[in-house]
C-alpha cells in the first residue's frame, strides 16, 4: 500500500481524532505538573 492508502485509511477510521483528543489530555496533565500546589497552607512572606 502506498502512502497515500495510508492516509486514507487512518482518516476513515478516526484515528486523527482519538490522537489529537490523546494529545490534548497529554498537554494537560503536564501542564498540572508545572503548576505550583494549591494548598490552604501558604508560605508567610515578610515585607521588608
């Protein structure tokens, strides 16, 4: 099959969708991991 058969294929099938939506939750949870942790206990900073 060449590769153009290919393409076909995997956009018959859904494919594009189910990886993008895999690739969006992907970017999101390591998007979670660079927040800071948002807790009730925070740091007191002293203004000088």
């Amino acid at each position: 099959m060449n590769e153009q058969g290919l393409w076909e294929l995997f956009c018959k099938t859904g494919l594009p969708a189910a990886w993008l939506a895999v690739a969006g939750q992907r970017q999101e949870n390591e998007a979670r991991w660079k927040e800071p942790a948002k807790t009730a206990f925070q740091p007191k900073i002293k203004q000088v």
